[in-house]
C-alpha cells in the first residue's frame, strides 16, 4: 500500500468505530425518523441500499449536504448533464431532498448520502461505481473519501470552503486532516482565505474559482401562486424573515409589534430554514399576542393576520419578490448566517444579524456597498425595519447595491467547469 493510502491512527480508530456502531444505525435512523429528519419511504438509502438501478456508461457523483450545497451546484450539474453524462446527486436532508424533486433537471438522478460507516459507504460504492466524485463546500466524510479512492475515483471538492472555527478544529487533527485532503485531487476553494487554510491542513492542489452561489439563477415563483399572495397582500407593507432558525423567531416578532405601533398594518412573513418547525412558531407568536397563520395549511393571509408562516419547500422566490425588505436568518442566532445572495438577486434591502461567518465575507462586501446593514437584536431590528418602512428611496438604493454587488462577483461557475474539465475528459476516454 503506498504511503499516502494508509490511515492515520484517527482514521484507523474512527474507520473501527463506525464499523461496531453500524448496527445501531437501525435505532439511530427511527429517532431520526420520528423528528422528521429522515423519509419513511427512503429509509434504506441511508443505508447504502440503492432506491433506483445504475444507468449505463460512465457516472458522475456529486455530493451537496444539504439546500445551500443543492442550490449553489444545480447549475453545474446541469452542465454535465447536458454534456451527455449520467449525473447522480447524493445529499443528506429530506428539505434537500424535496427540493431536488421540484429543481433537478430530467434524467439527474437523487439519492441519499450513505451514513459514513464501511458496510453502508461500500454498498452504496459496489452499485454505484461513480466514474468521477465531486463533493461540495465541506463534506469531507472519511469512510466515503477512503473507500472511494481506494477503488480509484478520484475526487474534486468543489466550492470549497473552510470557516475559520472548523479550520481551528482539524488543526488540532492536522495529520487527519492531511491524510483526507491527500485523497482530494483538485480542492476548488471560493476564497483565497479558504484556499489558505486548505493549504495549510495539507491540500496538494487548489485552485481559487469563486463562489458558484454567486452564479445560481434567482429562485423560481409560480405565477398564480404569486398572484394570489399580491391580490392578497395589496396595500399592506411587508417585511420578510427568510431562513430564521430557532430562538430569532421570538425576536422578529417582538420587533413585528414595536412596529404594529406606527405601521398598523404590517405583515411579517417568516420563511423557517426548517419548515417543519411551523407549528412552534405558532405557538411563539400565539404567545406574544400576535395572529399567525400556516401556509402549509392551505392559508393566504388576511387583514386580521400578522405573522404569515411561509413553512413550505421551495418557494422563497414567492416571498423574496413580495418583501422588498428582507432580515436574513441564522444571524441573530449563533449559527453562522444564511446565504444572502438569492434576495440580493431580487432586489431586495438585507437586513442580518452580527453571527454571519459562514458568509462573512460576503456579507462583509454587502456592507461596504451599503447594500445590507446590521442589526444585533429585536430593538435595534424595528429601529431599521421603522427607518426603511418609512423611506421607500432608501430600500431602492439599498437594493440596487446589494444586485450589483452579487453581479460582480459572479464567474465561478465558468472556472469551474474549466477545471474539471480535464477529469471530464478523462471519464469519457475510460469508456
């Protein structure tokens, strides 16, 4: 075995360890099952059982974790596809899942990732046998990468980024590190920064192409759907929460009724990154004296509603094109933030919260621009919310900022397919 091949004690003891806990996989899936983590009717791909039969000629997987990771490579998959090569994309969430439904160009094939123990990743392998791996942003599994490469696929990662707070962690594991990066045999980093800090844990081979969020079509509505909610909405001012998670909902509504004080007939729509925590949020505002409705249940809001609970897959487009104003989740929060660029795209005024690191840079440049602004929680939310409900200029000048600024750094897409061309190529003259 050649010496890059072989496995650090870590690996060798997380390799063993995932191996002796395989059977309780069973028991670890139905407690994911019963919190809606997991599809009942796919319960066995997680298993490395195939739901569907290989396609003829050669395979190209790729791997996104979960809807940012779907959404940022639909457009390169569509680029495979069309140049006649069978496509499966594997991701690890039911939201992801269902969303591959609806988005996923004809003949691109879904599947969910195999959990990361031997028997499940070699299963999944033995039927699959992809031609070329290309794992987005951060998804690097141990099990998935080692026993791939030991049957000689190579692996590009693609968009690949690595925050500063996971940086710091495989640091403390750098001989781990390397020995998997070592098994990449292209790193595409988005960043200069994340090209750095892959260097640094051992990458061979990096190449900074951008970010492939920047190049993602603004996200679709349907027209009637869209005419129903604007006869609906008519006349209303309308602030959207978009991708909030837990413990901001409490705030966007207390900031809803500070506001209801000078804008009596605001309505607040909250977009959950989760939709199944719907029901929790209705509880939440229920609580606090405000009037929600589900659209999960079949609702449009009416003159009495305050809080309009977009708890659906697939259809923020509907509600970005609504909201002029829109407060970015997962910032308010200790989570990181959520990807801006879909609003900034449909010229939306971006409000967010101060924990944006996994999106710090562009966020950062959004700033700059004076395309997006900070708040730190509910206060000093209706304080800018009052400000640009009450300046209509200001939310145009704010939106055009945050377009061209997410138009400008679009390309990587382009740059991307330049460098897996080469692997591309190799695949076809395989077969």
């Amino acid at each position: 075995m050649a010496a890059k091949d072989r496995l650090t004690l870590t690996l060798k003891v997380y390799r063993g360890l995932t191996r002796s806990m395989s059977p309780l996989a069973g028991v670890m899936l139905k407690w994911r099952l019963r919190r809606g983590k997991e599809d009942p009717d796919r319960f066995e791909e997680r298993r490395g059982l195939p739901g569907m039969p290989r396609p003829k000629g050669p395979l190209i997987w790729v791997h996104g974790a979960s809807v940012g990771e779907l959404l940022s490579i639909l457009p390169l998959l569509e680029r495979i596809h069309a140049r006649g090569f069978s496509v499966l994309l594997t991701s690890g969430t039911v939201t992801a899942a269902r969303l591959a439904e609806r988005r996923l160009p004809e003949g691109v094939l879904h599947q969910f990732v195999p959990l990361d123990a031997p028997i499940f990743v070699n299963r999944f392998l033995n039927h699959w046998q992809p031609n070329l791996a290309l794992i987005a942003e951060s998804e690097l599994w141990p099990n998935l990468i080692t026993e791939g490469r030991r049957r000689g696929t190579p692996f590009v990662l693609i968009n690949g980024r690595l925050s500063r707070r996971s940086f710091n962690r495989w640091r403390l594991m750098r001989r781990t590190a390397t020995a998997l990066l070592s098994r990449i045999d292209l790193c595409l980093a988005q960043e200069a920064e994340d090209a750095n800090r892959l260097s640094q844990l051992g990458a061979q081979r990096i190449v900074t192409t951008g970010n492939l969020k920047f190049d993602v079509p603004p996200p679709p509505a349907e027209p009637n759907a869209l005419s129903a909610l604007e006869r609906t909405m008519r006349n209303r001012p309308i602030v959207l929460a978009a991708s909030t998670h837990q413990g901001e909902e409490t705030m966007i509504i207390e900031a809803h009724l500070r506001l209801t004080k000078t804008v009596p007939n605001l309505l607040t729509i909250i977009a959950p990154r989760h939709p199944e925590r719907g029901p929790d949020i209705v509880d939440i505002a229920e609580e606090m004296g405000a009037v929600p409705i589900m659209r999960s249940r079949g609702y449009l809001p009416d003159r009495g509603t305050d809080i309009y609970i977009a708890d659906t897959i697939g259809e923020l487009g509907l509600f970005y094109r609504l909201a002029p104003i829109v407060f970015v989740g997962g910032s308010l929060v200790r989570h990181g933030g959520q990807n801006p660029i879909e609003p900034a795209k449909l010229d939306s005024a971006i409000l967010h919260g101060p924990h944006v690191t996994n999106f710090a840079s562009i966020y950062a440049q959004l700033n700059r621009a004076r395309g997006a602004a900070t708040v730190t929680d509910a206060k000093s939310l209706a304080k800018s919310l009052a400000m640009l409900l009450d300046d209509p200029e200001l939310v145009h000048q704010m939106a055009g900022a945050a377009r061209m600024t997410v138009d400008r750094l679009g390309g990587a897409l382009d740059r991307t397919c330049a460098a897996i061309e080469p692997y591309l190529v190799q695949v076809r003259l395989g077969h």
